[in-house]
C-alpha cells in the first residue's frame, strides 16, 4: 500500500513538474511584459497612434502627378517635413536620411524617399535633394507633424499600403533612424 502510495505522489510530482516547465515561461514574460520591458523591439521614434493612412493625403510631385502611397512592390516611403527654412542643418539630415537608405544595399530600393515642403536654396542642396522626389502638400494635412522651427526636418515611416508608422521628431538621431530602417527593410 505505501508502495502504490509513494507511486501516485511520485507520478504528481513528475505531472507539477511539466506543468511548471511550460507555465514558468509564460509566467516570466507576464512579469516582464507588466514591467514594461521589451526585447529588443524599441523604435528610435515614436509610433504615430492611433494608426492612419496617408492613402487620401495628395502630394503633387514636380511633374504635376500624385505622390502614389499605396506602392504595387512591398516598398517604404521616408517622408520628410522640412520646417519653416530648410537651411544647412536640414540639408545634413536630409543627406544623412539618404545615406541611410544607401547603408540598406540590396534593399536600398525597398525604400523611397520624399521631401514634402519648399526646396532647400543653398550651396549643395541640389546634389543631397537628388535622391529625394519633392512634393506639396495640396491640401496642408501634414501640417501637424511638421516641425514649427527654421532649418529643422521631421521624418514619418510610411508602409507600402500608405500607413504611417513612426514619427521622427525634428532634432531625432539620424543614426537611430537608420538603425530602424535596417530592422524594418530586409
């Protein structure tokens, strides 16, 4: 009798045990989940929340055309908002912005660029805007995101489908920024 006893004790240890292999993981991520860390999954800018699409934004390109958000291939779009006067600082953004596009290699044309605002007048602007097809906000609805002072440059992720994603606040890290385009575009 004391056999068959230490027997089922012994057979409800082994079946706490099991249990406790799974839940113990899951019991881990909770904790870590409620403390508010993340593995890794940070963004260097901040999520535009609730998500909206730019689809019924109209950006009229130089050519008279539509700015087409909704892209046929799975491709990004990087949009810069200059603020009131792109100057020499905003002009280093932009260039750095493209050169994070150009650190992507193969994947570099997962990812198109746009400059939405006055173009930048200053000497070597032309060569950094080259990368950039210029638009105009017709009907001013990225007024919000754009940053209020001079020779400054905000930057919003837009997915293929014409979600925006992340906000990059004008005086964000350029190097952040390319960072997540590298976790975003592979």
């Amino acid at each position: 009798m004391n056999d068959a006893r230490s027997s089922v004790k012994l057979s409800r240890i082994k079946l706490l045990l099991v249990v406790a292999v799974f839940l113990l993981p899951v019991m881990i991520a909770a904790g870590l989940l409620l403390s508010g860390w993340t593995p890794g999954g940070s963004s260097h800018g901040q999520p535009i929340l609730p998500q909206r699409s730019f689809a019924g934004i109209d950006i009229k390109l130089a050519d008279g055309s539509s700015y087409p958000w909704k892209d046929s291939q799975p491709r990004m779009t990087l949009l810069a908002l200059p603020g009131s006067d792109c100057m020499d600082n905003c002009v280093r953004l932009l260039h750095l912005m493209s050169n994070a596009r150009i650190v992507l290699n193969q994947n570099a044309d997962r990812l198109r660029l746009l400059y939405v605002g006055q173009p930048p007048h200053i000497p070597g602007a032309d060569a950094v805007m080259k990368s950039w097809q210029v638009g105009t906000d017709v009907d001013h609805k990225l007024e919000k995101y754009r940053p209020l002072g001079p020779d400054s440059v905000a930057a919003i992720l837009v997915e293929s489908n014409g979600t925006a994603l992340t906000l990059y606040r004008a005086g964000f890290d350029p190097n952040g920024l390319r960072k997540d385009l590298q976790k975003v575009i592979h």
